[in-house]
C-alpha cells in the first residue's frame, strides 16, 4: 500500500497488494460487494467523499475531505471553466489582444477580426468561434504559456524543432482541444470525485492555484512531443491527444510526483 497525499483529513491511497487486507477508510466502511466494480464510487458521511475502486481482486481507495483553501480554489477554478469567451466584452476583448501581443510582440494586430489570425493557428478570421468548446479559459490558458513559457510557446508556435509533417496542427486550435481534454480528465464538475487523477490534483491545487494552467503548458509540450515521435500529421490529432492524456495521468500519479513541477514532462518547459 501507497499512501502518497496526507493533507488536513485527506488521505489518498493509490495501490494495495494482492496480498494486502482490504483497508477500512477512518471515516467509514465501503461496501465490498462483487458489484463494485473499477470506477464505482461508494460513497460514506456527510460532509466526506470516499471512493473504492475494485481491480483485479485488490482495492484502490480515495478518501477526501477537502480543506478550506481547495474548496475556495476549486471553486474559482471552476467558475472559470464555466465563462464562455464573448466577444462583445471588453475584458474578453483585451484579453485576446493580449494574447496576440504575447505572440507576436513586435507587430501591430490590425483587428480583432482579421486574417492575421490564422498565421496563430485559428481555424478563420475570426479566433472567438473557435472558444466554443473550452470557454474563456482556453483563451487564459493561451496567454498564461506565451507569458510564463515564452521560448516553448514560440517552439512550439513556430513549429521548430524535430521533423515535422507536411499537415501539421494548427497551434492556437490545438490550445483550446488540450484545454477541454483537461477538463474532461480531472472531472471538476462531477459531484462526486471518480479517480485518483482528480484527487491528486486538487492537492496539488493547495499547493498551487495556478496548477491548472501549468497542467495546461505541460499537456501541450507533451502534445507536441508524441506528434514528433509519431510523425503524425494532421489527421492523427485525436489519437495524439489521447494518447496525450494517458501520459499526463500516467505521470500525475507517480509517487513523488506532489507538485505539477514535479512530473518529468515539466523539464520539457522552458
């Protein structure tokens, strides 16, 4: 048994042996029926989520009670998630024309509305239909990279390094997908916790309450990697994002991994 994440009255218990006795959670006792099956959550005590997953005869279990500070963290983080971008606000406005400041600095944007757009990676003229998937945050998470990671962004962007494909991705889309396939993986919005990644980074949430837009700049320097790797090309995207998604969660659930800066693709940031 791996305990990996002791924080308040949160424990989070990643493995059991097959030789090991099912463990009771402090909190609670979880029903053991051959009903229960991986990714079947009971849940016990007011105010506490517990989780057990069944794998192959050996039991995985979450037990959470989240602290002050991650309720109030998740909380804002959520409400970003929930923010679609509006072109008709002057924040959201000025948060693109930042975004293109961060990009291309030396250059003036000619509108918001412009063909200059596409040279990012926008599908057409006009980048806020392309937000409709991943809201605001897609477009924060964007600007949170070209400012925080600005040679990786620009790598990236400019598509250097590696051999590349003659289709390639388009950047500022592919931004927004790894956007939304984050959203999907963690699960924030689930009333009930169903996984051990979720679990995971809401600690890492305490620690950091930028811990999601890092997941974000460490998703996509993972992204571009396997593309590499792979020699994919544009009609491979989707398949490059899954198997993206697998080492993200892969790495997040390792045991000295407590913080986003620790997992080992974070070294790919520069």
């Amino acid at each position: 048994m791996s305990v990996v994440r002791t924080q308040g009255n949160c424990v989070a218990i990643r493995a059991l042996s097959h030789q090991s006795s099912i463990p009771r959670c402090p909190h609670g006792s979880a029903s053991s029926s051959d009903d229960a099956t991986s990714g079947t959550p009971t849940w016990i005590g007011k105010g506490l989520t517990c989780v057990c997953f069944k794998r192959k005869g050996s039991y995985e279990r979450i037990c959470i009670n989240l602290t002050p500070l991650q309720e109030e963290r998740l909380k804002r983080l959520k409400h970003r998630m929930k923010i679609y971008f509006d072109a008709s606000r002057p924040d959201h406005q000025e948060a693109l024309r930042a975004l293109w400041s961060a990009t291309y600095p030396d250059r003036e944007l000619h509108g918001l509305i412009s063909d200059q757009w596409k040279e990012m990676g926008w599908q057409g003229r006009d980048p806020s239909t392309d937000f409709r998937g991943a809201g605001f945050i897609s477009l924060e998470n964007l600007l949170f990279f070209a400012k925080t990671f600005s040679i990786s962004f620009q790598r990236l962007l400019k598509k250097q390094g590696g051999k590349r494909s003659a289709w390639e991705y388009p950047f500022a889309v592919a931004g927004v997908n790894i956007t939304f396939m984050i959203m999907q993986m963690l699960d924030l919005d689930a009333t009930k916790p169903r996984t051990f990644v979720r679990s995971v980074f809401l600690q890492m949430l305490s620690e950091n309450e930028w811990a999601f837009d890092l997941l974000y700049c460490v998703a996509f320097v993972v992204m571009d990697k396997q593309w590499l790797e792979k020699n994919a090309t544009y009609m491979e995207f989707n398949d490059v994002l899954k198997s993206t998604r697998a080492q993200v969660e892969r790495e997040l659930l390792m045991d000295d991994v407590l913080r986003i800066e620790d997992m080992p693709s974070y070294a790919l940031l520069s």
